[in-house]
C-alpha cells in the first residue's frame, strides 16, 4: 500500500502546522509512521489522498455513529445552509435540540451549547464552583476532560500518548485545586474529601474512553453519589464521549447513579462542532444571563451545528434498537480479536460498551490508568501499523477508544478479526 501522498502531504503541513496537525494525537506519534491524509469519507470507509480506502474504527474520535455522510445528517446541513451559516442572534433549532437531548436524560433540565467539549467542561466546573462557592475540584489520573488548564492535570487522550501529565504554560496556582484521585479507588477519593473541605464537584468519565476503554464499577460510581452528597459537593458526568455512544440514555441509565451535572459533545453535533453542558433547573439558574456565573460563545448553538445535531439526535431516537446491534457487533470484534491473539499466544484485554469498544495488550485486568500504563506499547504501535496496511484504521494511540457505526456491517467486522488472525501469527512468529 503507497501511502506517498500523505507522506508529501504530511511534509508540507509540518513547515506551516506545529506536527503538521491540529490535534496531537492525530500525528501518528504513539504509533510511529505517518498520519494518513484523508481525502474522502462514505459509510464505514475513510479514502486517503493516495486512493486507499481503510475500514474505520475512529470515525472522527466518535461523533459519527451513522457512519461518514449519512444522508440525513448531510441533507439538514445542506438546508441549513441556505439559511445562513450565522446569526449570533437566537434560532428555534437551539430549543428544538436542547428539547431533545433533554428528553434522553432524567439528570437534566436545562441545557447550554457551546462549540466543543474542552468549552463544555470547563463551563461546567465553573457552574459546579459558582453554584457550590467552592474552588477545590476532584479528577481521576487518565481522564481526559479536554485542554482547559485545571483539567490537564494527569489527563488521558493524547495528554498520556505524550507522556505530557501536565503540560508547560499551566501555572501551578490554576491547578493547586484539581485534587487528584485513582480511577475506581474510593478511598483515594475519600482521601480528597479529608484533605480538603473546598471541593465543589467530582467529575469523572463514567466510562472513561481516554486511558482506553476503562468502565467505572457501578458500586464506585454509586460510591461517588453518597461523598458528594454526604459533603455538598456536584457530581458531574463527563459524557462528551460516551454520550449516546455507550448508551442513548447515558451512563446515568445503565450505572443508576445520576449526575448533578452532565457534559456532551461529539455525537450530539453530529459531525459539526457542538458541545453541551445541563443540569437541573435551579443549578442552570446560576448560569449567564439568568444568574452570576459567565458564559458565553460567538458560534454557540451554531444553526448548522445544530441541523446536524438535531437530524443526528432525531434519528438516533427513532432507531434506538440500533444501540444493541452496535453492541453485538462491537462484542464480536473484541472477542474475535481477543480469540485470534490467544491462539498466537498473546494477551488481550477486552471491553465494549453500546457502540465503544476498547483493548489492551495486557495479561491482566485493566481498571485504572496505572493497569492502563502497564500495557503493551511496542505490541500496540506493531498491531496498529500492520492493521492500517492491511486496510482497518483504528485510533493512534492505546489510550484511545474504537467505535462502530450503524454503517459497519457483520462483514466487515469478520474481515477485521480475520486480518487480525493473520496479523498476530505474524508478529508471533516474528517472535
Ligand atoms: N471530555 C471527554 C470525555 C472527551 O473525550 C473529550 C475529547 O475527546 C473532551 C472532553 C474534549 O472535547 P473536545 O475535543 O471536543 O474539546
């Protein structure tokens, strides 16, 4: 497979783009080799600019659960279009979305949308502060909450690829009040809540897609619920990933834990950039302009993000059985893939929830970012590589997530754990 034009493509990027990309982990880093170029996507498929066409198990980090160029989403962007792409002034499809992402949840009330999921978090442990009146906050070692300074703090995503915990530029006053806690380890959060009675929230991924596929333990979750109760702290549900990806009535629906506050992101702009935070009525009630804690955003509820977002949604919740045919066929990925490196004699964890699926080169169990750490990087960086020659395109990095999409098809998975077969004997043999 000639991958030439990337490679020039990639040259030329690197001379006007600091690595040639506009989000670190899409530079190939972790895995070595050159990020491919993307020329077009249909479906399940990604084409590169030299003309190979790859199975995609990214597909764009999550936001597309329908697959590239779903002819319902790309038909309301199309309209919306015509419309005008920006006003700055309010649209009815703000309410109309905001309407539907409420109807999922029983956490919600309200809602507010920004542009991205970094905005959407960062407005949401202003809200937990300004509601609480509190400054301290507690987050988990590999969870990644987007690039805001007091959440890049032992974060996941390409914060772990780059070995970067904390990254220079963050002074160490912005983050003396992010506590940090061990995944699933309700002690060390316990420890937290003695060391400090400042915290205004938790917030956790509750099921963490940026160490990998890591799931918290329901008890922990319910754990969680009971401290921030006992001490007047905001639980908040980072859902930007997992959100109508693990579940479509989120974590709160399958863990029985419900959260204070909830951020999304991804899926719920159906490609466009679009980010939400909500809460109940009277938390939002302190949000801008009907309370004191300030937010605000040029592009927020975006008309044509949020055609993209509602014809995403709508669909969605028409078709909700989907979620359990995702589940079976990201189930049978793993576990073809998981029987395929056993029979060459290498160990592989395995995970799936709703349309997210997750693995690790490890001989044990993986339930927090240290376990996550213990993996095997050079195996990983190998697989990915001869996986991508051989036409599947999984995520760059093992602290990431893979995804199906209602455009992956029973064949196509088979044809991966197949070309995984082959692979692994392979690297076994190579041995
Ligand atoms: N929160 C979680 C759980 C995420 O996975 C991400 C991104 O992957 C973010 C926040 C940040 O979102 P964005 O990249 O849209 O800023």
């Amino acid at each position: 497979m000639s991958r030439e034009a990337s490679n020039v493509a990639f040259s030329e990027a690197q001379s006007l783009i600091p690595g040639g990309v506009n989000s670190p982990v899409r530079a190939f880093k972790s895995v070595g080799g050159t990020p491919i170029f993307i020329a077009e996507g249909e479906g399940a498929y990604l084409k590169d600019i030299d003309g190979n066409k790859y199975v995609d198990y990214v597909q764009s980090w999550g936001p597309l659960i329908f697959g590239h160029r779903d002819e319902t989403i790309e038909n309301a962007v199309i309209n919306a279009v015509k419309s005008g792409l920006s006003f700055g002034a309010p649209t009815e499809a703000e309410t109309q979305l905001a309407k539907l992402v409420v109807s999922f949840f029983d956490s919600i009330d309200k809602v507010r949308f920004v542009s991205s999921g970094t905005e959407a978090v960062m407005s949401a442990i202003r809200l937990a502060r300004g509601f609480t009146g509190r400054d301290d906050i507690v987050k988990f070692t590999g969870c990644y909450h987007g690039h805001s300074d007091s959440l890049l703090v032992e974060a996941g995503s390409g914060a772990a690829t780059f070995g970067n915990p904390s990254s220079p530029g963050v002074p160490a006053d912005f983050t003396k009040h992010t506590l940090l806690a061990e995944y699933n380890n309700i002690e060390s959060v316990r420890k937290c809540f003695k060391d400090s009675s400042d915290i205004a929230c938790i917030i956790i991924e509750p099921i963490a897609g940026n160490m990998g596929l890591v799931p918290a333990d329901k008890e922990f979750l319910a754990q969680l619920r009971e401290l921030c109760d006992e001490n007047g702290a905001l639980l908040i549900f980072d859902e930007v990933m997992s959100g109508f990806r693990a579940s479509i009535n989120g974590a709160e629906s399958i863990t029985g834990t419900i959260p204070d506050i909830l951020t999304l992101g991804k899926v719920i702009g159906g490609g466009m950039p679009v980010g939400a935070f909500g809460a109940s009525a009277k938390i939002m009630a302190q949000l801008s302009p009907d309370g004191p804690v300030y937010q605000a955003g040029t592009l927020s509820g975006n008309p044509v993000a949020m055609a993209a977002g509602l014809a995403a949604l709508t669909k969605l919740k028409k078709n909700a059985r989907v979620m359990g045919v995702l589940e079976e066929r990201g189930k049978r990925l793993v576990r073809g893939m998981q029987e395929a490196a056993k029979a060459n004699g290498i160990n592989m964890q395995i995970d799936n929830r709703g349309s997210m699926f997750g693995f690790f080169f490890n001989d044990n169990e993986v339930k927090n970012f240290a376990h996550a750490c213990n993996s095997d990087a050079k195996l990983f960086a190998e697989f990915h590589s001869k996986m991508l020659d051989a036409g599947f395109y999984f995520a760059c990095s093992l602290y990431e997530t893979g995804f199906i999409s209602t455009a992956t098809t029973d064949v196509m998975i088979e044809d991966t754990i197949n070309a995984s077969k082959r692979i692994f004997k392979e690297i076994a043999d190579a041995r």
